[in-house]
C-alpha cells in the first residue's frame, strides 16, 4: 500500500529547514531590542520551536524526529557550503571577500555548539510535547506548547553559550545572556501562540492527523515513520 505525502507536512519539513539555515545567517547581526541586546537570529529561531510543536502536536514525535533529523542535515550542509565558499580563493576584482567571510565563516567551535545545541533543544521540545499530550489526554495545548519551548530553549541556550562562548566571555554575562535568550524566544512563544493554536487546529481538520505516542521508542538514533 503506498502511503500519501501530507502536503501540510511537507510544507512545515520545507519551512523549518528554511528557518533554521536563515537563523544561522542572521546570528552574524547584533541588534538592539528596546535596550536589549541581542542577535538577528532571534526573528525566525522561534519559528522552528513553533513548527517542531506543530509536527510533534499533529503527527507525532516520530515525525518530528525525522524533521529534525532533516534539519540538522541540511544545517550541516548549507554550513560546510559557506565554509567551502569562503576557501575558495576570490577573483582579483572582486571587493566583498570580508564582507562574505562575515557573514558565512563559522568557527569550528561555533559550529560544533550550534549543532549540538539545536539537536539536545528540539529532541527536548519533541519530547516534551509528546508526553504533556498523552499525560493530559490532548488538552491544554497552550501549556505544552510554552513548556516544552522552555525546556528546549533552556537546554539549547545552556549548551550554545558555554560551548561557544566560555572563556572567551565573562561567566556572569553568559548567564545574563542565556536567561535573555530564554526568556525572549518564550516571549515570543507566548505572542503568537494563538496563531499557532489556529494552525494546527486547521492542519488536524484538514489533513484528518491527531497522533497520540503510545508505545513508541523515544530513541533520538530510530528513524522509522
């Protein structure tokens, strides 16, 4: 029996991969948010937690193990592409080398820390979702989605900064900074959480999913839909 591809499913697999690949080009830009300081890449990070609650909520965390196991892929590959990019020598007329270094040169230690800080976040958010959702029989869908952002963004700012960071910033300012982190991207949760429950209420109507994880392996490493 073949089995049919979900166009809702696809087009969030394709938009969070579009978000994740976009957020690390956007971290290259410190901006200021009403006195806060912090990265571009705060605009649209936040959109791949949504899109993570929405795949696990409707489909399952199965699903979202694939999504992101697709995503770290794709990551991984737009990063190696930018880090060949900037080796290649450039033409002698050519004047935006340090401009294009900028924005697509990541440290090995950068990459390793965002890496494995998206990988331990979104598994977290995943899971999180999937058991609050059997725990409560599918309702309070508001509480799951903020919790399960929490935790994830928590282990995610707890794993980036330090690895990335450490030694190279003051303790006490990455403390300050992963709080922010935290507590922003949660803000941001909470703001269009409406839209996002008007989401994946009219992905259920429309493609007839509501999965419940009962008896499931939650192994990272099983890839099996």
């Amino acid at each position: 029996m073949k089995q049919k591809v979900s166009l809702s499913f696809m087009l969030l697999g394709i938009l969070f991969n579009v978000c994740l690949i976009t957020a690390n080009l956007l971290e290259t830009k410190v901006i200021s948010v009403c006195g806060l300081t912090v990265t571009a890449g705060l605009l649209v990070f936040p959109i791949s937690y949504i899109i993570n609650d929405c795949i696990a909520e409707v489909w399952g965390y199965r699903k979202a193990r694939l999504i992101i196991w697709c995503g770290f892929a794709m990551n991984f590959f737009s990063v190696a592409l930018g880090l060949i990019a900037v080796a290649l020598p450039a033409a002698p007329f050519w004047e935006g080398e340090a401009h294009f270094n900028f924005v697509f040169y990541m440290a090995p230690r950068i990459v390793v820390a965002s890496l494995l800080a998206f990988l331990t976040g979104s598994f977290l958010n995943a899971y999180v979702m999937s058991r609050m959702k059997l725990s409560s029989g599918g309702r309070r869908f508001a509480a799951r989605a903020i919790w399960s952002t929490v935790v994830g963004e928590g282990a995610d700012s707890l794993i980036f900064f330090p690895v990335a960071f450490g030694g190279l910033i003051a303790w006490r300012e990455l403390l300050v900074m992963m709080c922010l982190q935290v507590f922003l991207k949660t803000l941001y949760e909470v703001i269009i959480l409406p839209v996002t429950i008007r989401v994946v209420k009219f992905i259920k109507r429309v493609d007839g999913s509501d999965v419940y994880d009962e008896g499931i392996s939650y192994k990272v490493w099983k890839l099996d839909i």
